[in-house]
C-alpha cells in the first residue's frame, strides 16, 4: 500500500504567498488571456459537462471559461482567500454556477468520478507531490472523460532547467518544480491518463508586473537581474532575456482522456 505523504509546511507557504495576492490574480493580464482559456471553453463546448474542476483555479480563470458550457464547476484551491476572490469575480460575472471548495492537490475531497471534466491550468508547478496531484485527478474523473493540464514546462536542457528553476524560487519561495515534457507523460500515463493533444506556446513575461504580482523583496529581485546578466548565451538566447530583466517562457497544454 502506497503511503501519501503531504508537505504541510510546503501548503502553508502556498497559502501565505498567494492568499495576501488574490485580487492580483484575479485581475492579472498574463492569467486573465490566452489562446488556451479559447481551447477550454471549446472543449467544454464540445462536451457539455455535468461537472466540471477548476484543480488550483487560482484567479479562477479556467473556471470562467468553462463554465458558460458546464451544468456546474468546483473551482477547488488551497487559498480561502483566493477562493474568496473567484466567488466575488464569479458573482460580478454572473456566473451562478460556480462554487467553491478549499483543500489540496493531493488530497481531494470528492468521491471517485465525480466529474467529467478537469481543467488544471498554471498551479502543478507548486504542488508539494505533483504525481500524487495527477492520480488525485485520474481518480475522480470518470473513465472516458477529458482533463486539460497547462503549465509552465522546464525545456528538459539541464542548463536550461536549472536557470528556470532557479529564477523561478528567487522570485516565488512557494515554487516547487517546472515539470518537462517528458516528466508530464510519464505521469500523466502512469495515472491511466491517455495524452490526446499536445501544444506547446511561448509566455512573454514582463518582469516589473511579474515580480509585483508576488511581492518579491527587492534583494530577491536584484539576484534575480544580476543572475541573468551572468548566464550564458544559451539561457539567454532560450529565454530572450532582455535588459529590464522580461524574459519568455515555455508552457504546454496537454488534452488527456480517462483510461
């Protein structure tokens, strides 16, 4: 028998980064757009979900898109005042069908197949066992239904990786890990997902709003400046590090069936 072991000092700094954060989330422009909210609200269209999950909504973003197309959405967060702030953006959005449920990742208060559909967009980088989060998934989805997993992915370059992984704790002590590709597939199928649809884009990050965002302290931002100015030509040119510190990011939206 397998034993889950869940950081509860790895939730609580999830919570202290974000909860104080909500509004921001909210209304962040790099959360708030993309061609992938479009693709969500398609599949949702497609499909016309009893019930759906927004899997670490955050600002709530995904859960706005679906829900127009959904009987009823869970939008499920580790912040209550996060969770706060999607009830408040849902209700000015009239989106009465959308409710709210707090907890973790890894430990998912609903039975087995409760929905059928998962939309999990840009949190599974701060799980504390991302693999536990991605069975936790698998089993209250129904067999035969579709989840949609985006996030940030690491490009799989050592090199490359350890400068993602390496901004990314500077400016978000929360962080855990950017998964590559092939970490995703691996995961996703060893939890009985089927991956249907891979596309992968490119996330322009301007850095003042992205540090604002989080509040970074000041000597964690300038480490962060003064990293990049010493990485080789490689990081730079991958990432298009530019002077005020903007850089690009990889992200992916995986389309998987229930096996």
């Amino acid at each position: 028998m397998e034993v889950l072991l869940v950081d509860s000092t790895q939730q609580e700094m999830v919570t202290r980064q974000f909860g104080s954060r909500a509004a921001e989330y909210v209304t962040s422009a790099v959360h708030s757009q993309g061609k992938d909210l479009k693709r969500m609200a398609d599949i949702a269209s497609e499909i016309s979900p009893k019930n759906a999950l927004d899997l670490g909504c955050g600002g709530g973003h995904a859960a706005y898109a679906i829900a127009p197309n959904c009987e009823a959405v869970t939008a499920y967060d580790l912040s209550q005042e996060m969770l706060e702030a999607v009830r408040g953006e849902a209700l000015r959005r009239g989106l009465a069908n959308i409710e709210t449920r707090r907890g973790a990742a890894e430990e998912l208060p609903f039975r087995e197949s409760a929905f059928d559909l998962i939309v999990c967009r840009l949190t599974a980088h701060h799980w504390s066992d991302f693999r536990a989060g991605i069975r936790e998934a698998r089993r209250v989805l129904k067999t035969g239904s579709r989840g949609v997993f985006i996030d940030v992915i690491s490009p799989g370059v050592p090199v490359l990786d350890t400068a993602l992984q390496t901004v990314e704790i500077l400016r978000d002590p929360s962080h855990v890990r950017d998964y590559s590709a092939s970490e995703w597939a691996e995961a996703l199928n060893s939890a009985r997902f089927a991956i249907h649809r891979v596309t992968f884009d490119r996330l322009r990050m301007e850095f003042a709003s992205w540090i604002a965002r989080m509040q970074t302290p000041p000597v964690l931002s300038d480490a962060i400046l003064a990293l990049q100015r010493t990485f080789c030509d490689k990081v730079r040119t991958h990432f298009e590090i530019a002077e005020d510190g903007s850089f690009t990011i990889d992200v992916a939206m995986i389309e998987v069936v229930a096996l």
